[in-house]
C-alpha cells in the first residue's frame, strides 16, 4: 500500500468517528463549529426536504387521511449530501429547531438517514450558546412522535382547507390570487358573523350624568373630582331619554353631598412578564411599525447568530417561538448576578418574581430573553 493510499485510509477512518450534526439553517453552521471540535461535522438541511406534493392534495382521504409524501423538487441534492455524510460519520444527531417544525424535519431525516446509520437522535437547544448546545448533545433523545403528529395535524388541515377552498375563490373572483387556509378561513367566518350582530343590533338610547366638585382647600391635584352617576335610589342608572335626564339633573341640583367612605389601599405592581412571541410581535408593530414577519426575521438572525468582532458569530437571544414566561434557572441566576453587580440592592427582590402560564400555553420553551445580559444594548450597537 502506497502512502497516499495510506493517508486517504486514514482519512476516512476519522471521518467516521466524526458525529453529524444537522440543523435547519446554514447561518447556524458558523455559530456552532465555533465550539464544536473537529470530532463534529454540522450540516443544514435548509428546512423542510420532504413534504406534501403541491401538484395534488396529497392526502390519501379514503385511508385514514395517510399523508403522501416526497422529496420537495430542487432538494434531492441536499438529501444525498445529508446521506453521504450520514453513512461516513459515527453518528448522527437531528439539532433542528425546538418546535414541532423542527421536529418533523428530524422525524423525516430519520426516515431517510437510517438506511445509511442505524445511530441517529434528536437533540434540542433553546440557545445556541455552547453551555446549552453541549448539554444538548450530552442528552439525546427520540423523535417526540406527539410533536411531530401536532405538525402533521396542522400541515393535513392547511392541505385540506387550502385545496378545497381556495380553487372556489380563484374561479369565484377570476384570479388566482386568491386563497384561503386552515385559520384565515376560520378567523373570516367570525368575523362574518360578528358583523352580522353589529348590523342587527338595534340602537337604544341612554344618557349619563357626570359632575365635577371643586375645593380651594385641597391639594392641587385634588382640587377639582370628577364623579359619575352611579345608581339611582339603590339601583343602577339607567336613563332612558333627556326628558328623564333633565328632572334628574334638577334634583342632584337642589341636593347636598357630602363624602361618606373613602378608600385607599397600597398595590404591588410586577415588572412586565418577559417577551413570549405574540407580544414580542406586538411591541415591535406599535414602537418600530415592523410587520410580523420583519420581526421573526430579525429574531431568527439573533438567535442563530450575529458576527461579533471578538467571539465571532454569536446567539444573542433564545428561541424566539414560545408562548411561555418562564426564564430558566440559568437565565434567573444570570440576571439576579448582574443585579447584583450593577445596582443598588434593594433592586434585587429576594425570590425571582414567578408569572402564571396560560392554561393553553405548551410552555415547550422558556421565554425569549438575551443569552448573556452583559451583551447590552451600548455595548451590541456598534455590531
């Protein structure tokens, strides 16, 4: 054996004691080999390589609704490349996004890959930082088949509703760019509905009555009170016409008041619960004019990674698509550590302040916050 035989052996053989990583996007490529050893080798499959067929529906109906799925058109090559790496390598670890999107994409790569590697699990991260992203290869597990029923669920339904409907609309207004899916069709019946109980309702009139007393003894800010009629004779107000108004005007005119009770209680109020997507979406529309869809781009490139001139590409933030307040032990200890260092110490509350969850929250992922608050605002502007 010659020694270029040799080295070219030798090669291989490190390869396949190589561990493949694949994740969704190539932005995270950069992010994670920055950490990872050589003993690591990341790929992307740049999202979704299997799916429905978009020539047919796609579903088989009449069995059980089966879904029929492909290879999507233009990503053949990918899948092959995904394949050759799998077959070199030792093992295989599916690192897609933490949703049921990721995890369908795993389940599906699974399917593919295991003809060439018997050895593949699923791993998750909810921030591409490399404590996080080690302990996730640290715990590998299975493919969660309820996630990736969810996504199925939720993909046949889009399918059904979408192809149904939408050739009705493109014939009925002679365009195609008409459509209509799982949840605009459903939102459109609502709203349909609730405009035909705007239209039926029936106008009534009523009158309130409001006055305002003033007092040059008082604090300036107490100076001038305004109250509103409340209840008449022990019942509440209810003043159908301004005749009726009128006579009851006249009275209160006649009459002296006097303040009988007066109430004053102390409240607590928390700090605004950390962002979850739906208001990270809002606060970016009504402060920054941003669409949803700018903002979950914005959100995606800092969870992936930004290039930072000192460590190179960095996730700023975690997993931006998340319905939960909850903040990690990590997060809580990070955040109280920089508390402490910076500020006064009676900022810091003696137990991290706890927000309930919504009874329909998954609560699959913490909630969106940086992955190290020392990277601040002045300190991240001039990337």
């Amino acid at each position: 054996m010659n020694a270029e035989n040799k080295i070219d052996k030798k090669s291989r053989k490190e390869k396949k004691n190589q561990t493949l990583i694949i994740v969704e996007s190539p932005t995270k490529i950069r992010s994670l080999s920055k950490f990872l050893g050589k003993e690591f080798r990341v790929e992307s499959s740049k999202g979704h390589l299997i799916d429905l067929p978009k020539s047919s529906m796609g579903i088989d109906i009449v069995n059980d609704f089966q879904p029929q799925y492909i290879t999507i058109r233009g990503k053949g090559k990918t899948l092959a490349e995904l394949r050759r790496y799998a077959k070199a390598s030792m093992r295989v670890l599916l690192a897609t996004d933490p949703d049921r999107e990721g995890e369908a994409i795993s389940w599906h790569l699974k399917n593919a890959l295991s003809l060439v590697n018997n050895d593949i699990k699923r791993i998750e991260f909810n921030e591409i930082t490399e404590t996080a992203v080690l302990d996730a290869i640290a715990h590998p597990r299975s493919i969660d088949q309820l996630r990736v029923n969810s996504q199925q669920a939720r993909r046949l339904l889009d399918r059904l509703v979408g192809y149904s409907i939408s050739p009705i609309l493109q014939q009925k207004f002679s365009s195609r760019r008409f459509s209509a899916g799982r949840v605009q069709s459903a939102a459109l019946k609502i709203i349909v509905d609730r405009e035909k109980e705007i239209d039926s309702f029936i106008p009534r009139e009523y009158w309130e009555i409001d006055t305002t007393w003033k007092s040059e003894k008082s604090k300036d800010k107490d100076r001038e009170v305004r109250f509103k009629l409340a209840q008449l004779d022990g019942k509440k107000s209810e003043i159908a016409s301004q005749d009726a108004m009128k006579i009851i005007e006249t009275d209160c005119k006649k009459m002296s008041f006097s303040v009988v009770t007066r109430k004053s209680a102390e409240r607590k109020i928390k700090p605004q619960a950390p962002y979850v997507t739906s208001r990270l979406q809002q606060d970016a529309s009504t402060r920054l004019g941003y669409r949803a869809q700018k903002t979950m781009s914005i959100a995606q490139s800092l969870y992936e990674g930004v290039e930072i001139e000192s460590s190179g590409p960095t996730g700023l933030i975690t997993y931006m698509r998340t319905d939960s307040t909850r903040i990690s032990q990590a997060g809580l200890d990070m955040a109280r550590n920089y508390i402490r260092e910076n500020f006064d110490e009676s900022y810091l509350p003696s137990a991290p302040v706890q927000y309930s969850v919504s009874k329909s929250a998954q609560d699959a992922h913490e909630a969106i916050r940086p992955t190290d608050v020392n990277n601040t605002p002045e300190k991240m502007a001039v990337f």
